[in-house]
C-alpha cells in the first residue's frame, strides 16, 4: 500500500518528457488538472509554508536605521536557525522581534553587564572605545555609561546621523531575537 | 431474533454512555478552563474593554470603562514612564483614567502578542508585546509598541491584575 502510493507520489514528479501524453509549452503554462497536478501543487504548498513560515521568513525593508549597510527599502530574509546553538557576537546583524509583523534590523553592540555609552559619537563599551568601520556618516551622538541588564542584549543601527532621540536603539530582552538577516 | 434482542438491550445504555461522554467533553471544554486559559480570557478582556472602536459612542464607553473595573484587584500598581498613569490606582480610578483617555482619542485599538504566561500557585505573571493603533482627537495617527508584564493573583476562582509594569521594548 505506502510502496504503491510512493510509487504513484514519485511519478507525479517525473519530468514531461517522460510521460505518456505529449509535452509542449501550453502544457507547462497551462498544466493538466489531473491527480498527479494537484500532489505536485500539495507538496508545493506545504513546502513553501515550511521553508518561509518557519526558517526563512520574508521580510520587506523600510527605513533607514541601517543605511549603508542595508539600503533604505529593500527585501531579504529571516534566517531564523542563525543563532539556535549560540548567542549572537559583537558586531553581529541581528532582527529583532518589535511586534506583530514588525521586525528591526539592528547590530548587537554589548552584552549583558557590559557598560555603553556615546561620547561625541563614538561608541565606548566598558569605557573602551570601539571602533565601527560600518558607521560611514557623522555622528555627534552623547548617551550617559549605562548597564546592560541582564538576558539582554543592546543593539543599535549603523546610520547615526539623525538625533539621538529619533533613533530606535538600546537594550531589549535577548528573547526578542528573532533571527540574522540571510544577506 | 436472539441477535435482535440483545442488540436492543445495548442500544440504550449505549446511547446513555455517549450521550453522557458528550456531556463530560462540553463541561471540560467550557467549564473546567485551565490557569492560563482563564488569564488570557481576562487579557483578552481587557484588550476589549479598553480599546475603542471606531464609532464608539458614550454609552458604550462608559459601559466597557466599568467592565475593566471587574478586572482589578482593590488597589493595582501600575509602573510606567508617564507620571500620570503611574503609581496605585483603585479599580473605580483605573476605569475613570481609561475614560480620560477615551475622549482624547477617535480610535485606540489595543492588542496584545506573544503572551507568556507563568503560574505559581495563586500568583501568575504574563508576560506580552502590547500595540496601540489609533487616531488622536486632532486626527494625529499614534502607532506605539510596549512590553507589558501584568501580575495577577486568583481571588475567589477569578484572576484579578494587581500590577502593570510597562516599559519600552528598546530601552536606550
């Protein structure tokens, strides 16, 4: 019974050429409705549900936080296994899950215990200053030494040439990491 | 004709038995409710009572207003950087504050996401991203998100919110 239905599932897959009716260009734009269609259009489905519902979700870019590492609009996709066996590293590209449907592009820049702070828009961990080749505009940002509470992690953009107060950055529960950017 | 007989004398008690396992499934499903399906049916009552709607008028505000007072312990702490909404409030004044609110503001469409929840004994604490979505009295649209954690303890078999803390989700 599951050897013949295994049979019949393989050649609903088997290229047109090596079926019985023949194939042309009008076969392929507009296919036959039978049996094997509708396996093959089943498994398409539920792999597709699989691969972008659960692993790779699309996401659509919009907004600047990132700039010019990622363009102001763009498309790219969720790697969501990215950091399933360990924690993200500095420096790392990570999306953040903001809420429903909403998703944030941002760079991990200290960890828990770790002390931040911008002076004249340089960025100092644990009073140490970091260098970021990636911030390619000026930046004049100040933010007091704060802690990074702990499970969390503190993440910020890479274009900091708007005010301090009109970007979206800071620390946020390590929970909320939703996975790595694939590109 | 024997075969008749005994069939018969089944059929009754059968019906009986399955008429009485229907029975038990719609008690368990609607009335023996777990912990945590109780609390999200008070959250999710809560995100109802206080959103409102487009076209809501007085009378239904002031009646969703004093629905979320059921929802209260005596007094609730509610932790928040807004001066205002922040500190212990009575049931009757967390009602009277979601009316102040009310009529400053067209529409507010609360909702929660991604609710955690945890009991300990009497005690829970859920844990969610709440959204507010919505046009101001001046036609200003205001779209803000929250982390929420929402204490409750049960009270005579009802879980009652006795605290809110609110905090941003990026905290700078």
């Amino acid at each position: 019974m599951l050897r013949n239905w295994l049979t019949f599932y393989l050649q609903c897959w088997r290229p047109y050429r090596y079926r019985q009716a023949p194939a042309g260009l009008s076969d392929f734009i507009i296919p036959t409705f039978n049996a094997a269609f509708f396996v093959r259009l089943i498994t398409l489905i539920i792999v597709s549900y699989i691969v972008f519902g659960i692993f790779l979700i699309p996401a659509y870019i919009k907004g600047g936080s990132m700039e010019p590492t990622y363009k102001r609009i763009g498309v790219n996709f969720c790697w969501r296994m990215r950091y399933l066996l360990h924690d993200p590293q500095r420096k790392d590209i990570v999306i953040i899950y903001y809420a429903d449907k909403v998703l944030l592009l941002k760079r991990v820049v200290a960890f828990e215990g770790e002390t931040v702070e911008f002076r004249n828009g340089d960025l100092y961990i644990n009073g140490i200053r970091i260098e970021e080749p990636y911030v390619k505009y000026a930046c004049d940002w100040n933010l007091p030494p704060r802690k990074v509470k702990k499970d969390h992690i503190y993440v910020v953009g890479d274009n900091r040439s708007m005010p301090i107060e009109q970007h979206k950055f800071g620390q946020v529960a390590k929970d909320r990491i939703y996975g790595a950017p694939l590109w | 004709m024997v075969n008749k007989v005994s069939i018969s004398l089944f059929i009754k008690p059968l019906l009986l038995l399955l008429a009485v396992a229907a029975g038990a499934a719609v008690w368990y499903v609607y009335f023996n409710k777990t912990d945590k399906e109780m609390i999200k049916e008070q959250l999710y009552q809560f995100r109802s009572d206080a959103s409102k709607y487009a076209g809501e008028g007085m009378t239904q505000s002031v009646l969703k207003c004093k629905a979320l007072e059921k929802l209260f312990d005596k007094i609730c702490q509610v932790n928040i950087n807004f001066d205002m909404f922040s500190g212990s409030f009575s049931p009757d004044e967390i009602s009277s504050k979601a009316m102040f609110c009310r009529n400053h503001c067209n529409s507010a469409a609360i909702d929660f996401h991604k609710i955690k929840i945890t009991v300990e004994g009497d005690n829970a604490e859920a844990d969610f991203t709440a959204s507010l979505d919505g046009t101001s009295k001046d036609g200003k649209r205001f779209n803000e998100y929250r982390e929420l954690v929402v204490s409750l303890k049960k009270i005579e078999g009802k879980w009652l919110i006795y605290k809110i803390d609110i905090h941003p989700i990026l905290e700078k």
